[in-house]
C-alpha cells in the first residue's frame, strides 16, 4: 500500500501563490501517472492537472497558465505551483499516484487551499 503525504496548503489572498507538495511513504516501481484534484464545498471532486510518467502535462482550462505541475521521480514526489491564485480556487487539494498496469488510484489526505482577501 502507497501512503500520500501532502503539504503546502494555507490561506493565501487573491492574486498569491502557494506550492503543494506530495510524498509517497515508501519506494515505488513501474509506471506511475500523478496528478492534483480539488473538491470544493458542495461541489464533485474535479481534475486539476496531470503528469504521466512519459512526461505529458494536462491541466484543466480554469488553472491553464497559471498552475504549473511538476514530478520528481527519484524524491517520488509530485508538486504543483499555484499563481495568481482566485477565490474560486478554494477547495481540498487531493494529490493521487496511479499505476498505469493496474490502473490502481492512491489518494492522499488532502490539504485546504484558501483564496481570500
């Protein structure tokens, strides 16, 4: 069983930034996608970018330009910088590992990012 761990969440103003890490507890081999969702108040969990273990980034039209997701495979970690922040973009931040021959989700904790001046 793969354990997510992550960090970096908070309160931030509008227009701020903030960098949300994600740790696995332990190694992990093969071939392994990552990616960062969100679910805010009352509304479904939604994607927020994507990076394969190939080396492609997706990002949802809303964050596009202004989150940058990013891996470090030898740390086994995911990041995702967050810019120019919005109060829509309020919500728990879900990083998740998945290992493409399985198609097996693992989910971290979540961490509460907070927009607001």
């Amino acid at each position: 069983q793969v354990q997510l761990v992550e960090s970096g969440g908070g309160l931030v103003q509008p227009g701020g930034s903030l960098r949300l890490s994600c740790a696995a507890s332990r190694s992990i081999f093969g071939i392994w996608d990552m990616g960062w969702y969100r679910q805010a108040p009352g509304k479904q969990r939604e994607l927020v970018a994507t990076a394969t273990s190939g080396g492609s980034t997706t990002y949802a039209d809303s964050v596009k330009g202004r989150f940058t997701i990013s891996r470090d495979n030898a740390k086994k970690m995911v990041y995702l910088q967050m810019n120019s922040l919005k109060p829509e973009d309020t919500a728990v931040y879900y990083c998740n590992f998945k290992r493409v021959i399985t198609m097996t989700d693992y989910w971290g904790q979540g961490t509460q990012v907070t927009v607001s001046s």
